[in-house]
C-alpha cells in the first residue's frame, strides 16, 4: 500500500507526497498537528493541514526569513520572533554574532516539543545560551513590550487559526511601538498566485505603520505556487540601500550577498499588487 | 464525482489539478497529447504526462524564454524557436519590432493544430505574416541552416521523447554552426530542485561551445519545484551588461527591465551548480 499526503493548496489545486511514516497526528490546543515521512522532502511539519516545513526546503524560508533584515538593520542587537516554533529562523539568527538575545515567542508549545524531537536539524539552536523560547500569545507580547526591539521577524501560519491576529494593521501598529527608533520587522505574506489580496491588503496596512516598505519573494517548492513573499516594514533603514560589498558570506544555501537586492526585484504582476 | 489530474513530477511527489473537461486525448506520432479544462489554470496543455503550459501561468515561461534574449542581442532579425508548438514563445518573439522573421520548427504538427483551436490566447501569433511555421525536426533543422539566425530558443519538452536529442552536446554545436557571428540561443533547462544533474550536465556542454554562458530563474506554479532555469549561450553579447535603462517597457506581465539581470541572480545553491 502506498500512502500519500496531498494538500489542497486551494480548492481546486494541490500538492501530493508520497509518505512512509506518520509520526504525530494530534489536535493540540490550537491547531491539527501532524509530523509524517516524505519521499522527497524528507520530516515534513503539517499545521492545519498546510505544510510548515520539510527538511529538504527548509533553508529557502527560514534564511530568507533572517538575513535580508538582519543585513539591513546596522546593530541588531535584540530580535524577536513570533511564532517559528520549529527554530529555523532562530538556527539562522544564530548566524549573526551581533545578536546578543532572541526571544522566540510562539503560541503553541508542542510546534516547539515535536519540532524538537523529529526535527533536530531545524530545532537544533532552540536551546543556544543567546535564544529565550516563551509559550506565549505573540500579539499580547508585543503589546507588553514597547520600544524593545531592533528586529522583529513574524514567522506565523496563514491568517486562520491562531495567527489571524497577526495580519491586522492593529498588530503592524503594535510591532512598531514594539521595535526601538530605527527598528525593522518582516512577515511572512503568502503567494501573488494565489492570494493577492492577501499581499495586497498587508501592504497597503504596512504602509500606513512604516515609512519604508518592501516586498521580496524566493522560490520554495513546497509552498503554495513556489513563490513566497515577504513585507518587510521599516522605520529607518532600507534594505535596498545596503551596501551588498559588506555583507559577509555565511553559511547559507538560497540566501547570498548577491541576491540581498535582488530578492526585492519582483515579477511585473507581483510589482503591481505592492505599488 | 470529482476528476482530478494529477501529475507526478517525480516518483514522490506531484500536483494535483480539479478538472472539468477534456477536450483532447490522444497518442500523436510522437507523444501522447491531452488538453484539458482545470478550474485553478484554465485550459492546459499536457504532453507525456507533463504540464506543458496553462493559460494562467503561460506568460511567465513564454515571457522569460523570448524577452531576456531578445532585449541581449542588438539587432535580432531573424529568430529561430524549436519546439514551442503552442504558439506563446513567438507571440512574445512578436512583441520585437526589429524582428523581420522568426521561424517555428515544432515536430508534432498536432501539438500547433490543437493549441490553435484549444489555447487561442497563447496560440494566436503563429499566423502572425512575419512567423514562418515548419512541421519537422529541429534538430534536423539546425543542421541544414548554417550561419541563419541571429537568436535561437530551444522550448522543448523534457529530455525523454522527441527532445531526447535537444539536450546533447552536438546539439549544442549544431546551434552554434545556425547561429550568426554574434548569435545568441537560450534553451529551458528544468528545475534546480529536483534536476540538478541535468542543469550541471547542460552548463558544463554549453561551455564548450559558447565563450558566455548564464543561467536564470523564473517562478512557474504548474512546473515542478515552481522555479525553473534557463540557459542562455552567446557569441559575443553578455546579458548582464546590458544597459536596463535602454529596454522598453513592453506589454508584460512577468519580465520587465528592472527583472533583466535580477532573473540571472540565483539561490546560492543553484548558483554553485553552475559555477
């Protein structure tokens, strides 16, 4: 018998995986958790029925999460994210020596329990000296703290469920009071294919925060359309005035000093939604 | 009761598409052919059992092979496409007033005689008076027709079946031998993800036959991974040293003058596989 994991990534139109394993399938507190065996992508992280992460694509979503705004901000000393329980964007934060603290504050501990056990290579810097992990409500979070962060990195699910608070323009204004006077914080945003209006209707609530807006994208296969997006909001600097000569080469597998720009140069049809 | 397509693009892993209608269904001389009618991408063109284009996600791929090329040479009268039987890379090719002639050699006339009933919006230039269409093989083609072209785009099928012979070193040469003194061809070359050996295999031939070879990236949602390369081999012309400024805005949807050399900025991992 062969099984199979297919996701509607909408009504009309998914992806199928071939599995071997199913770890976990449990209704936590919050959401449908289930970690299973791919073929191709190896540990796969289901939440809600939407995929998370796998082991094989994880680097595109989690370095692309971190550096471009770890780059652009010239001293992030404090970072927090919010949600992120499986630690990839942590491992990649880790990357960065001028960090001295990262929270990570995600809602639902057992992302970050089962996250540990079947995912140890994302999980891994979870427990580094530099890293505080809070099982916590993100957006009461940052409404608790005011003018504290360089960088904030919103490392959410899609806007059902748990996360559908943090795509309001009530929590874009609550990052900003939370971030220090030339802070930055990017979100993750969904794909143009499928969901322009969500792009759309983020954008156009980021911009009445943050003075500096931008939008880039990078290809992950097993996300809806292969096309991810991400808004970053800025009070003061831009990611698109980085020098690319100094940034150092790290340790990474999509992410360059090259593409640090690059990243922001949109399809004509994506550049439209975001004007 | 609920058809739905479903494409393995690998042996583990696939896209699954809810369909309406099909229109075609058929084993030409050379392939087995089927149109169908998919509520997510409209009509779509499977050949092999491969996603060949979709009316909602054809710009990207027809845009990315005729426009990058076409905006590299300076003066690309004559332009051959091998393959590309649907019509929607010479509908591009058509948005190039200094092109006087472009000829399609596409070897399974059934492949143009169901795109042109079935895809009107992709197929719609083939009886454009400045396009020549050949029923016959390319392959053959380029061998009879030294020195004749100024830009050469190779939009073949994948290297099983009728391409089999597109993806060969001596067809490379052949290329060459067609293409004028400072002729310039590009060819797709699949996916970084899944292909990797493949897109390593094509650089290493293709620089043994041209002094300038590149490779970018587009994000196409009905092919596999979502991030698909193309191989650009020229003469003499480098697209990364044209003057972006100097292209026109066409009527695009994907490709625009700022996305000229970003396409060509890849993920470090793709990056390293054509070092």
């Amino acid at each position: 018998m062969e099984l199979w994991y297919t996701e509607k990534q909408t009504e009309n139109f998914g992806i199928t995986a071939k599995i071997t394993k199913s770890y976990v399938h449990e209704q936590t507190e919050f959401q449908q958790l289930d970690m299973i065996e791919t073929e191709e992508f190896g540990t796969m992280l289901v939440l809600d029925g939407m995929v998370m992460t796998t082991v094989k694509d994880e680097f595109v979503y989690h370095e692309m999460v971190a550096h471009p705004v770890l780059f652009t901000h010239p001293n992030p000393e404090n970072v927090l994210v919010v949600g992120g329980g499986d630690g990839g964007v942590i491992r990649e934060v880790m990357k960065h020596p001028k960090v001295k603290k990262a929270v990570l504050v995600d809602i639902d501990g057992k992302v970050i329990e089962y996250s540990k056990k079947y995912l140890p290579t994302i999980a891994g810097e979870l427990d580094n000296p530099r890293v505080e992990v809070l099982v916590n409500d993100g957006f009461m979070h940052i409404h608790d703290h005011k003018n504290t962060y360089d960088v904030i990195m919103v490392d959410s699910t899609e806007p059902v469920g748990p996360a559908a608070n943090l795509f309001t323009r009530g929590f874009y204004q609550g990052i900003y009071e939370a971030l220090k006077e030339d802070g930055i914080f990017v979100a993750q945003t969904d794909n143009p294919w499928f969901k322009a209006d969500l792009i759309q209707s983020v954008n156009r609530d980021v911009k009445e925060v943050f003075p500096i807006v931008r939008v880039y994208g990078a290809n992950i296969p097993t996300y809806p359309s292969g096309l991810w997006t991400f808004t970053m909001g800025s009070k003061k600097h831009d990611p698109l005035q980085v020098d690319e000569s100094a940034i150092p080469e790290l340790d990474t597998k999509y992410y360059s000093p090259r593409l640090h720009k690059a990243a922001f140069i949109l399809p004509k049809f994506v550049e439209d939604l975001v004007k």
